[in-house]
C-alpha cells in the first residue's frame, strides 16, 4: 500500500510539471490557480510532495536482513536477528505469518517465538507490546534503523513447521522470519550460521555469490514460499532438462539405487513438463527432510518426506513417486494454475476457496497419467489406483452430507481429509473425490470432442491465459468456462458432482473410455457385526465401528472397551468384523465399558453388501472408445 502510495504522488508531481511546462493544454485547473496566485507555495508543495514520494517509494527497496543461527541445536531452538531500515513515522509493527503457503492450516506460528527485544540503529533498547496474536508494535520514535532479536522454540518434526535437533534443521520460513506490516513486497535475504561442522544447506531460494549460505528474495511471498534445509546432507546426482539444472538433496535418505531414481525422476519431470508445455523456473530442488509422512509444494522446490527403503517394493515404489510426482507437479497447479484466492495472500488468516478439489484434487489425478506416460506405472496399476480411491470414497458416509466444493471450503476448520475423529464424520477428504471428478471431467471432454481435447487442455489453457497472460488465479466461473469451452457442451452433470452430494455415475464416464467398472452390490457371506478393534493394555479396543452397521445401531462406538462376548473374555480371536460361521438375524452380546460405565449391549447381526468397482476395458469398444482408452492409458 505504501509502495502504491509512493507511485501515486511521484506520478502525480510529474503530471504537474508537465502542466507546468506545456500550459496550452488545459487541465487540472484547480491546480492552474494555486500555480497563478500562490507560486512561491505551490513549489513547496510540489517538493514536498517529490520527497514524500521518494521517501515511501524508496523505502520498499530496502533489503531487510536475517541472520539464523542454531548454537545449542539440542534444545530445538533457533535464535533469529532481524535488520532493516525503517520510514520516519514514530511506530513500527512487525509480524508473523500465522500459516504457510502449501498447508492449508491456522498454524499460530507466533506462539513459538520468545525472547524478544527490539533496538534502534546505535544499540538502544526501543519499547514494545504485543499487537493482536501475531503483532508486536515498536515504539521506534526518530530511529531509522531495527535490530530484532528473539527465539523460535521448535517442537514437532514434521514438513510444515520449523525445527533443528542436534542432527539437522530444518526452517519454514514464514514459521520464523517476521515482516513489516504493510511491507510484504521488500526485499529479504537471509543468512544461515550452521551449528559446528554441518556443511550444508539447501533450498529453492538464489544464493548470494561470495557469502556463505547466504540466500536473496525479491519479497517475502518468496522468502515465505521457500523452506531451508541444514545439516550433513546427501545429493543425488543432478540433471538437466532442457538445460535447467533439478537437484535432490536430502537427510537420512537411506539405501537405494540412487541412480536408477534419479532416472525415474527425470522421467517422470520430462512428462509433467512436457504436458504444460513450459518450464517457468530457472532451477528446481528436491528437499528430502527424513523419514516420515508429508510434503508441501512451492515454486521452485518440494519440502517432503522421504525414506529411500520404500523404493523396495513396486507397490512401495509407486507410492513414493506418485507423492514425488504430485509435490513436483503443484509448481504447476496451485502455485501457477491457481484459484484467484490462493495468492497473493493473507498471512494473518487463511485464504478460503471452493477450488481445492482443482488445486489438490486434480493434482491427485496428474499423478498416475505423468507416471504411466513415463513408463513408471501400468495399465493395471493405474486402474487399480482410481479404483483404490473411488473404494475409499463410497465407502464414507460424508460423501452424502458435504459437497466437493464444501470440503474445499472448510479445510481449515476440518482439516485437509476432512473431521476423521469425528464419531459420525460427515465430511469428504478432497483429496479423494477430487481426483475422481477430475477423471470423470477427463472422459467427458474426450468423449465430446471425439479424442481431439482432453483435461490437459484445460491445465494448459489455464496456464497460458491466467498464469502468462493475465498473472492472476482464476475464479470458479473462469475455470467452469475453460472446461465448457474446451469440451465444446455444457458440463452441468459435472459440476453438478462438484457443489451437490449426487451420486456420481461411474458406468456412463467409463463407458466413455470403454472401461467397464463393477458397481453391482454382493452379499457377503456371514453374519454382519461392523466393529473393528485392536488389543491395548490386555482389553480390547473398539477402534472403529462402520456408520449404520448393526453394531452402529445398537450403540457401540469407537473408544468402547469391549470386555466379554456371549459370557466369554473378549479377545482379538472373538470377535470379527463378519462372523463367518454365522447368519443375520442371529445376536451377539457384548459387555463393555462405554464413558466408564459397564453397560450390557445385545447386537442383531445383519448382511454386508459390497461392491468391488473392479475397473477392466470393455470386450467390444466402438473407434471413439478405443482411441479414448489408448491415448489415457499406455
């Protein structure tokens, strides 16, 4: 705002002495007069107004320093100076991101920070307070210049927050680097001190020729977007494609054939490149920060979890570069492909949008098609991984209470797989009906256009006219008129999935692509009780229990303490999801302990119906249908 502020008045001081010079053209006559009667003082104004304006617009220029240092990495703390250059006006108020670009959670990062004091430029102790939750407002007076210091106490290792311990660290920084309000565009450059003998760090961020682990941001939407990782670590042998260098570099990666991923790798980037058609950044790098679960994307790099042991298996393989494909390919979708919410951003609160289901969901779906086109994923496995998820979603009651575009919306309340401890969860995880209308999305353009448009038309489309062309995120009505325009019809049924709990019609998409998938209900055989439990501390637990089961309906609930069954001593031998070698309508009696009181509760057991959604290609497939199915799957 202050930038803006700035341009507007120099702006407004050459639009005058223009005037001034060239007096035929008549305009401005309010200030014509002030010119004519008052010479001597408009000049003045005209100054002042030149030096306010250099002063406001030069002061966004200023790069604001930061200097992070882990002396004592044992107890999790990072301590943090801050310099910069301040405007004359007699308060400063400095603040903290309460989340982080990538994960869409209130994360409170402010609660972290400690130890906090404040000087002016010759070393004197300047007053604060505290300012909202995330604030603190520097009396600064006359000063010109802030030193900052405080602590950034870290407590959880996980890919979305900050941390060090005595073998790496590990920093988000919009968990640790504060910025002045109203001031997000200036530029920062921060300095890492690395604990005794780590010799490395890494990030996405451009280092600063001739100063050690030293790394410039043209604003702090980029230094916000660019996680730092420190310690002894491994790189992998790099590789170039179309001559832009693509690092991996990581902690505790374990053993592999690290050539041959890098390989894969490689493969699967020269395919999720190639379907944008572009490469917007000028290098790209592969955080591994350990073992463990998580990823979040950013611009020019990935922070994720990583175990190279998982590559030991096909199954486990797959996995591991699905994720890699999905973290690799929101530089893309999400960070460029983007809804019109999701930047620029607030950092005090999070930033809400129906569109998640595109930003995460389509992302989901990316994942198999990059790496089947790579070679890295079959027919067969690509089928099995849609109906892997397709099997998650009809088996979760919330796909009848909350919408696609609900789930998005709330995220930030329910958490990105929606409220999962929740007794009766209600809610949809967009990470799984996402990907699935964005398949269903897919067959229908195809089908419609008889094979010549697909959903990589859209994303393309996207790209080009918003990302390139515009610079901005698209709203919902834009993104509903791209898919309409490149399908050729209406997509009412389409987003009908996106907004309403229809059920969604899996036969007519598959047809599409001459797919046949099995949604016929199967009885299974034996008498349906609907609990499933664990032993914990010699009793047995109840650690789920199907919604609307028999079980359900008689009252048994997750956290209830199942001690006897039919008179006998509960144990994991006695009890069954599905008794095999019983019938519906006969009972089982179970004593438990439910909110610490024995309670005796009688079950009828009742029928299981289920349906495989076994996906397998159609025996006699018309033209249309086996160009569909031939240029989708290889």
């Amino acid at each position: 705002m202050k930038a803006l502020l700035g341009v507007f008045l120099f702006l407004m001081v050459i639009f005058q002495l223009y005037f001034f010079y060239f007096p035929d053209i008549k305009l401005l006559p309010p200030f014509t007069l002030i010119m004519k009667r008052n010479a001597p003082f408009y000049w003045l104004f005209i100054a002042l107004l030149l030096f306010k304006s250099f002063t406001i617009f030069g002061q966004t220029q200023d790069t604001v320093h930061f200097t992070v240092s882990m002396e004592n990495p044992g107890n999790h703390i990072f301590h943090v100076i801050m310099e910069c250059k301040v405007g004359p006006h007699e308060t400063s108020t400095l603040k903290i991101p309460a989340w982080s670009p990538g994960y869409y959670q209130i994360m409170d990062f402010a609660d972290a920070v400690t130890n906090f004091s404040v000087r002016d430029g010759d070393g004197k102790n300047l007053e604060f307070k505290k300012k909202g939750k995330n604030g603190w407002h520097v009396e600064k007076g006359k000063a010109t210049a802030l030193k900052v210091e405080y602590d950034v106490v870290t407590s959880r290792e996980f890919v979305g927050t900050s941390f060090v311990d005595q073998q790496h660290g590990y920093i988000i920084p919009a968990s640790i680097c504060l910025y002045l309000e109203d001031e997000i565009k200036r530029p920062a450059e921060i300095a890492i001190k690395t604990y005794r003998d780590w010799k490395n760090v890494a990030t996405g961020l451009d280092s600063i020729p001739g100063k050690n682990f030293t790394y410039t941001a043209p604003d702090f939407d980029i230094l916000y977007d660019s996680p730092i990782l420190i310690g002894n670590l491994e790189e992998l042998p790099a590789f170039e494609i179309r001559g832009i260098p693509h690092r991996f570099i990581g902690f505790k990666m374990g053993d592999f054939h690290k050539a041959q991923f890098m390989q894969d790798l490689k493969k699967m980037i020269e395919q999720a490149s190639g379907l944008i058609g572009d490469i917007p950044y000028k290098h790209y790098t592969f955080l591994a920060i350990g073992p463990g679960r998580g990823g979040i994307e950013h611009l020019n790099s990935t922070a994720v979890s990583f175990n190279g042991a998982d590559l030991g298996t096909q199954s486990g393989k797959i996995r591991l570069l699905s994720f890699l494909t999905h973290e690799y390919f929101h530089h893309y979708n999400v960070k460029r492909i983007r809804p019109i919410e999701l930047g620029p951003f607030n950092y005090d609160r999070g930033s809400k949008t129906n569109l998640l289901w595109v930003a995460e969901g389509l992302t989901v779906y990316y994942e198999y098609p990059i790496l089947n086109r790579a070679g890295l994923m079959s027919e067969k496995e690509m089928l099995d991984a849609f109906r892997s998820l397709i099997l998650q979603l009809e088996t979760q009651p919330g796909r009848l209470y909350q919408s696609l575009a609900q789930a998005s919306a709330e995220t930030w309340s329910d958490g990105p797989s929606g409220r999962v401890n929740d007794e009766f969860n209600k809610t949809i995880s967009y990470y799984i009906k996402g990907p699935i209308v964005g398949l269903l999305l897919d067959f229908k353009i195809r089908h419609e256009t008889k094979n010549k448009k697909s959903l990589d038309d859209v994303m393309r489309t996207l790209y080009q006219e918003y990302y390139l062309k515009q610079k901005r995120g698209f709203t919902e009505m834009e993104f509903r008129k791209v898919c309409e325009k490149i399908a050729g019809v209406s997509l009412e049924e389409i987003f009908h999935y996106v907004y309403t709990t229809k059920e969604l019609d899996y036969v007519k998409y598959f047809n599409y692509a001459g797919l046949d998938i099995d949604v016929a209900p199967k009885q299974v055989p034996g008498g349906y009780l609907g609990i499933k439990t664990k032993l914990q501390n010699d009793s047995l637990l109840v650690t789920n229990v199907d919604w609307d089961s028999p079980a359900w309906r008689a009252g048994v609930r997750r956290g209830n303490v199942i001690q006897e069954i039919d008179s006998e001593p509960a144990t994991d031998k006695n009890i069954e999801y599905i008794y095999a070698n019983k019938k519906s309508g006969e009972k089982v009696h179970l004593n438990l302990v439910k909110n610490d009181t024995k309670i005796a509760i009688p079950v009828v057991l009742g029928t299981k119906s289920e349906r495989s959604f076994a996906i397998k290609p159609i025996s006699n497939p018309d033209k249309i249908q086996q160009m569909i199915l031939k240029s989708w799957v290889k």
